[in-house]
C-alpha cells in the first residue's frame, strides 16, 4: 500500500472529530498517559494527526512538538494551537514520516508519544524503523506511549460485518487476514493499508528495539463489546462518570485487550 493512498485518505477524514464522536479511546488513553507523565518536561507527539492529545498536553504546561505525515494534518493542528491560544506552549510543527524523523536531534524529549504511525507500517522493516527513530529521539529512561490496532478486535469486526470489512467478507480472506495481519480495503475512500498486532507481539517488539515495558492497556476497555443501548443503559444506572470509571479500571487487564480495537503501549527508553 502506498503512503499516498494514507495520506489521501487522512486529508479527507476528520480525526479530530472522530475522537470527539467516539470518545472513549480518547478519554482512556489521556488517563493513562497522565498517570505516566512526569511532572514537566519536553514532549513529542509523532504521527500526532491533527493534534488532540498534544492540545491536552500542552494546556497542562508541557513544552510540546508536533509531527505528521500528512500536511494537512499538521495543518489543523497548527489552526487548533492558535485557536486554544497553546501555540506558545509548541515547539515546532513538522511534516514528517515516522521512520525518518529528520532534523528531531538525538535524545530530546522526556517523553515521547506514537499513536498512530504503527497502524499503517505494513512492512517489519518499517516497523522497525519507527520504533528506533521513537528510541533515539527520547531521552534515558523517557517514558513512550505507542498505539497498536489488535487483530482479534479486526477479526472479530470482520466476521461481525463482512460487508463493512471487505475483502474480509469471505473465510478465505479472513484467514489470510489472521495470518499476516495486513488490511487494504477494497472500497474506496475507506480506513486502509494497516497493520494489525497479535497482543502477544508487542511487548517483545518494543523490547526488542530499546524499551523496557510498563503496561499494556486497551484504549476502548470492556466496551468494546458493548452496544449503544447498552452503554446508555450503564450510563443511565450508574451515570457516566460511573461507567468510565470501571472500563478505565480495567483497561490493563490482560484478559480483555485482544478485545480492544486501539491498544496503548506504555514503556521506558532503556
């Protein structure tokens, strides 16, 4: 899959408000990467998209950097900087390919954030190359955040909505979608050229490229396997900050990630 055709797609999709639509992912990850987070500090947000967590952490006194691929992207992230009056807090927007961080010198941020580049890194090699490009622009014992997309969750979509999931829409797919881990869609203008994990891979993979791991948790918890109506209904019993509280509690519970669609890597820059 050409990076174009991920580029292409991100300049025409709202990220931003897809975050704000479905909003769990985001509320869970920003607990745990508050719960990591030194006190202050120099920050990296690579393969940021059009900012939402770098806002966050930056409205929270951070010094932050910012850098995507896609130029529209780093585009709103700079409207948004401006408009939150955070562009102070910034200190550099780039357009930048997350296995060839150019011009980010060596060992600079306390922490360093990726969540998103992995998903459409369908080559090992490059997968590689994003993680070592995080490790050597992250201090000595920097803390890192890393998203993954789980291929259970994708496979569990797939069988649930074949047609939504296409090529996935036959068990001939699926099975070879299981083994490789990689999804192109055969509809136009849909998600694409991703790269799915095993949950048994990641932390060995992190590891292997220069980290030492902290936590694994599922970004979207429990709920996952809910409906709507089903998480209206909780919210409803209990009231929402009830609910949230319990799938944030269990996030990190190594039974339910395979679950999860969006997985948060926590570790430290050995």
């Amino acid at each position: 899959m050409l990076m174009s055709n991920i580029i292409d797609y991100y300049s025409s999709f709202d990220e931003w408000g897809r975050l704000d639509r479905e909003p769990l992912e985001f509320i869970i990850n920003l607990h745990y990467i508050k719960k990591y987070m030194p006190s202050a500090g120099k920050v990296l947000d690579n393969g940021a998209g059009p900012g939402k967590y770098t806002m966050e952490l930056a409205k929270l006194g951070y010094t932050v950097t910012l850098s995507d691929i896609t130029p529209k992207l780093v585009e709103v992230a700079i409207e948004k900087a401006a408009a939150l009056e955070l562009t102070e807090q910034f200190d550099g927007f780039h357009n930048l390919n997350a296995i060839d961080l150019e011009g980010i010198p060596n060992e600079n941020y306390d922490v360093s954030l990726m969540l998103g580049p992995l998903y459409h890194l369908q080559k090992e090699e490059e997968r590689i190359f994003a993680v070592k490009e995080l490790h050597r622009v992250t201090k000595q014992d920097g803390i890192v955040f890393v998203a993954f997309q789980s291929r259970m969750r994708m496979t569990i979509n797939s069988l649930q909505s074949p047609q939504q999931w296409k090529p996935n829409d036959n068990m001939n797919t699926i099975h070879e979608f299981y083994e490789s881990g990689i999804f192109n869609h055969s509809d136009k203008g849909r998600f694409t050229g991703a790269y799915y994990f095993n949950i048994d891979e990641i932390q060995p993979f992190m590891e292997r490229n220069g980290f030492e791991s902290i936590d694994l948790i599922g970004s979207s918890s429990i709920a996952a396997m809910l409906s709507a109506e089903q998480q209206q209904y909780w919210a409803h019993q209990e009231g929402n900050e009830g609910l949230i509280n319990f799938l944030i509690s269990k996030a990190n519970d190594p039974f339910i990630l395979g679950i999860s669609s969006h997985l948060l890597y926590i570790g430290k820059r050995k």
